[in-house]
C-alpha cells in the first residue's frame, strides 16, 4: 500500500467527521431569508473542500519533489563510489531534506485547521465569509511558499550534480552474491 493512500485515508476520515460542525454550527436558524442561510452554508463547506483539495495537492507536489531528490541523491552516490567530491552536491541535498520536512510538517498542520464562519448575525454574514476565507487564503500561500522553497532546493541540488563532469557515466556495479557451502557429515 502507498504511504500516500494512508495519508489520504486519514485525512479524509478527518474532513468526514467535521461535516455536523458545519451542517449545525453556524447559528443559520437566525437567517430569515433561505437563500443567505444555504448560500452561507454551502460557502462554509467549501472553504473546508478547497483546502482538503490543496492539501492533496501540496501532499502529491512534495512527493513528486522527494521523488526528484532520491534521483539525485542516487546520482551522487553513484559519484562518491567512484572517488568524485561532491561535498557541494550532499550539502545541498541535505538542505533540500530539510525543506522537504518543514513543507511535509506545514502540510501536515494545515490538514488540521478548519475555517468555521463565525457569523455575527445576517448583515455581516459578507464580512465573516469573507474574514474565514482570507483566513484560508493566506495559510494556504504560507504552505505553498514552503512546498516552493522545497522545489527550489531540490532543483538547487541537481544543479550542483550537473556540475560535477561526466556524471551519468558512473555506474555502481550490483554486489556480487557470495555462495556459502556447507558440508554436509
């Protein structure tokens, strides 16, 4: 099973269970008109729906750049085996490591943020849909920067291995299994 599938089991499973906060807590029985009552619900839960969406999203990105960065990480080792420096290349690979944690550790808080409208009463239900979705809006942007830092060091990192001459010409050759006899009395 893909590590990813499990993650994304778990966080479903959470967006699930806050479905009755949003059904039943926002106080929509104050709301004369209909219209606003189901519009403000349906903004409520959509709030909750785009950041489910873009959580996935900056899972699936962080995961294609930790792909990227074990090419590259394997790239050096096939270089190192063969006596080449690339003391610049492991510095930046471990600084494209730690970017990868801090995005993947943001990720992880961001899946467990909600955005509840908290409405006053039915005059300024613009403004606290609005104050929930610029709350939202700029989480987001702060997760994004760190997905995007991650990206930059990875890419930061290949750069520094497309430095070193001739690097796709080392080869690491497989360990040779060694047979063990036994006797037999």
């Amino acid at each position: 099973m893909d590590p990813t599938d499990d993650y994304r089991q778990i966080n479903l499973a959470n967006w699930n269970s806050r479905v009755p906060i949003h059904e039943h807590g926002y106080d929509l029985e104050r709301f004369r008109d209909e219209r606003k009552r189901q519009i403000v619900l349906r903004l409520a839960n959509g709030l909750e729906e785009v950041n489910r969406r873009m959580i996935e999203r900056f899972t699936e990105n962080i995961d294609h750049i930790e792909d990227v960065l074990e090419r590259v990480s394997s790239r050096a080792d096939k270089a190192a085996a063969h006596g080449v420096d690339i003391a610049a290349v492991r510095s930046a690979i471990v600084s494209a490591e730690s970017a990868i944690a801090a995005a993947r550790a943001a990720i992880t808080v961001q899946a467990g943020k909600t955005y509840p409208v908290n409405l006053t009463d039915e005059s300024t239900a613009r403004a606290d849909v609005a104050a929930a979705k610029q709350a939202l809006e700029s989480d987001l942007k702060a997760v994004r920067a760190l997905v995007q830092t991650a990206r930059d060091a990875v890419h930061a990192a290949a750069v520094a291995l497309a430095g070193i001459p001739r690097v796709d010409d080392y080869e690491v050759e497989p360990p040779t299994p060694t047979s063990t006899t036994t006797s037999t009395p």
